[in-house]
C-alpha cells in the first residue's frame, strides 16, 4: 500500500491514518501519514485540502455545523482539534492505522449512519462469501 505525505517526514516519526473524504466530496479513502507532533487542527487542513473540500475552520465557531472535524471509527470519538496525534494517541484517543473521517460536526451523525450500514452489508457479503467457499462454490457478491 502506498500512503500520502511529506516525504520529509522520517519514518519514525510518521503517524499512519486511513482516511475517509466527506461524503460529497466523492474522493475514495486513501491512507495518509503525518508527522507524530502536527496537531489536529493543521491535519484537518491538509486532508480538507487533498480531499478538494472547503474549510472554514478558520472563521467558523468550533461549535458550529459547518466546522470541519477528525472523529475515529474505532473509538467513535472526535479528535480535539488544539492537540497533537502524539498527544491523541497517548490519551488513546487515536492510534496508528486507525481509520479516520473528515467531515463537517452536523453532517458527521448521518455520516457515520452510512459507513455502519455499509460496513454491516460488507460483513454480511463476507459471510455469504465464506459460506459459499466452505461448499467449493465461490460467489462474487460485492
């Protein structure tokens, strides 16, 4: 697998993260490294960034819908947009390879409602799949 990021990063200070695009923007996950001590916030930008969205991080309220955010998969948590991924990751909050979603704070629940149905589609597909290649028979269902 290849990953995106600033190849002036040394290899041990990289932070490897799975990233899905806002829903809209179309853009299939990719994985993308970033430096342990970059903070949340400037990730936000540079994800908003390849992922061809607008950020209005800096003149919208923090509280507000349209606020561009990180939330983790695995632990179903936003990431503070002030810390480091060193300091997330020491809080566990994030952890290498962990798969992260940039969307806006009010379009993240409807989001999130989209990626659990089609996780439990392909969970059920895998399962039909195994089913079939446990008899020799193999279906591609996806």
């Amino acid at each position: 697998r290849s990953a995106i990021g600033q190849a002036t990063v040394e290899p041990e200070d990289r932070f490897f993260l799975r990233v899905f695009s806002p829903l809209h923007s179309h853009i299939r996950p990719f994985h993308a490294f970033f430096k342990k001590t970059e903070v949340t916030g400037r990730v936000v930008d540079k994800l908003a960034k390849l992922s061809k969205v607008v950020n209005r991080n800096n003149t919208a309220a923090t509280n507000s819908d349209d606020y561009l955010l990180l939330y983790n998969l695995r632990t179903f948590q936003e990431l503070p947009h002030n810390k480091s991924l060193k300091w997330c990751a020491k809080h566990k909050l994030v952890k290498q390879t962990d798969i992260i979603v940039l969307e806006k704070r009010g379009n993240i629940k409807n989001y999130i409602s989209k990626l659990t149905k089609m996780s439990q589609l392909q969970k059920y597909c895998k399962q039909i799949q195994l089913l079939e290649e446990s008899k020799g028979i193999l279906i591609n269902v996806y």
